[in-house]
C-alpha cells in the first residue's frame, strides 16, 4: 500500500522522493526508524475528500530521524514533505524541503534548505563553502518566506517553478543539497562535549517550535483529525526533538 501513492502524484513529487531515498542509500548507513504506533499510514477527510499519509522513515549514525512524508488529498492536492533530524552528537544543519501540487498539476510551493542550528544562525565554514560553490541559479516566481522563518540561510530556496525546465532544476538543486549534506555529515566528527551537544539540541529544538508555528499545516491537521491528533502528529512525527 505504502509504495503505491507516490506514482498516483505530481510527477515532480514522485521524483523527488525517489531522488531523496537513492541518495540517502548512496552515502549514509540506513537502518530503519521506528514510527510512532497508528502513524506510518494514515486516512482521513478534509472538506468530504479523502487524505492519505504515509510516512517512509530511517535512521543512520548521523542523524536522529531521516523523515519522508507523502500526502494527497483526492481533490488533487499533493505534498511531499522530507526533514533529516541529525543526531545531537553532531553539530550538523538541518535538511528540509516540501512540495505542494495543487489543482490542474502546477506546484504551488517548492522550498529546500539547509537550516543552521547554531547560536549565531550561520551554516558551518565546511557547508558554506560548498553551497556557495553551486552554479547561481534564477527561477521567475521566487516566494517570500513567511514571518517566523528566520530558521533558514541565506541559500534557501522557495519559488513556484513554472514549467519542467524550472522543475528540473528545482529537483537538481535539491539532489545537490542532499549530496553535500550526506558527503560532509560523514565525515563530521561526532561531539564530546556535553555543552556543546545541549547547543546542539537547543538549536534543534528552535528549529521545531519554528516549523510547529506553520498554521496552513496545522489547520489542514486540525480540519481532517481534530485538534489533539493534529497536536500529537505535529511533535511526534513532524517535528520531534530530543529534551
């Protein structure tokens, strides 16, 4: 069942997941992650049309929680949602990036980053130089992030791509921000101080209470399973951290 749902969407959206899984089976250690109970697929309604979720998790000796979430509501929304949670012993950014698809097959939104966690909000040297080094790229509907979002670089991308030739290069984009992220978190040197893994982990921790604050996701949540359901689906399974 759980295979099935990302050929019935938006083409860029099935890419996209299978680029993200190839990569991670490339350059990281898999071993799976254990879901929270009535988690891993779920159905629901919104406004009478059917939601499906379904949750394709990892885990690797870098990182905490390897995330990949796919959802479609058969009015003809599709989303795909991906975050790489790293383990606190690693003082890694963090790896996001979500697809909408809405109604007549455009993506509506399209956001990939690397997100630091650090005090002063500043990727490190290592990561810096690596995306700095990445071709310049221009897409024509660039979107204006919202206001909590100061959890993002300076090379966050968020635009509505128009056309496959800006798809394509989202999608390209992406598979370079995984790659670099994937090829510098292997060599990283795990942490051993405790102060500096609590830094870590409050970085981490902003980062969520930031993501909790995203109110379209929480009301869609709210609207299908009630308002406790979507409470527990926000800080178990979409933005956890470790306290």
């Amino acid at each position: 069942m759980q295979a099935l749902l990302r050929s019935q969407q938006h083409p860029l959206i099935h890419r996209l997941a299978d680029t993200i899984e190839a990569t991670w089976k490339t350059h990281l250690e898999l071993s799976p992650f254990h879901i929270p109970e009535g988690l891993g697929y779920v159905e629901g309604s919104l406004e009478g049309a059917k939601l499906v979720i379904e949750n394709h998790c990892y885990q690797a000796p870098q990182f905490r929680k390897l995330h990949l979430e796919l959802a479609q509501v058969s009015n003809g929304l599709d989303i795909l949602h991906c975050v790489m949670f790293p383990n606190p012993e690693y003082a890694l950014p963090i790896f996001g990036t979500d697809l909408v698809g809405g109604r007549g097959g455009a993506i509506s939104a399209a956001i990939a980053d690397l997100s630091p966690v650090n005090l002063d909000r500043s990727l490190p040297d290592s990561y810096q130089q690596a995306l700095s080094a990445l071709p310049r790229l221009h897409f024509s509907q660039p979107r204006a992030l919202p206001d909590w979002a100061d959890i993002f670089s300076e090379f966050c991308l968020f635009i509505r791509p128009m056309g496959t030739l800006e798809e394509d290069t989202f999608l390209q984009r992406v598979q370079d921000f995984l790659t670099v992220h994937c090829q510098l978190a292997t060599l990283e040197p795990s942490l051993t101080s405790e102060l500096a893994i609590a830094r870590t982990i409050a970085g981490q921790r902003y980062y969520c209470t930031k993501q909790q604050q995203n109110d379209k996701t929480r009301r869609v949540l709210e609207k299908s399973f009630g308002t406790e359901w979507a409470d527990r689906y926000m800080t178990t399974m979409l933005f956890d951290y470790v306290t």
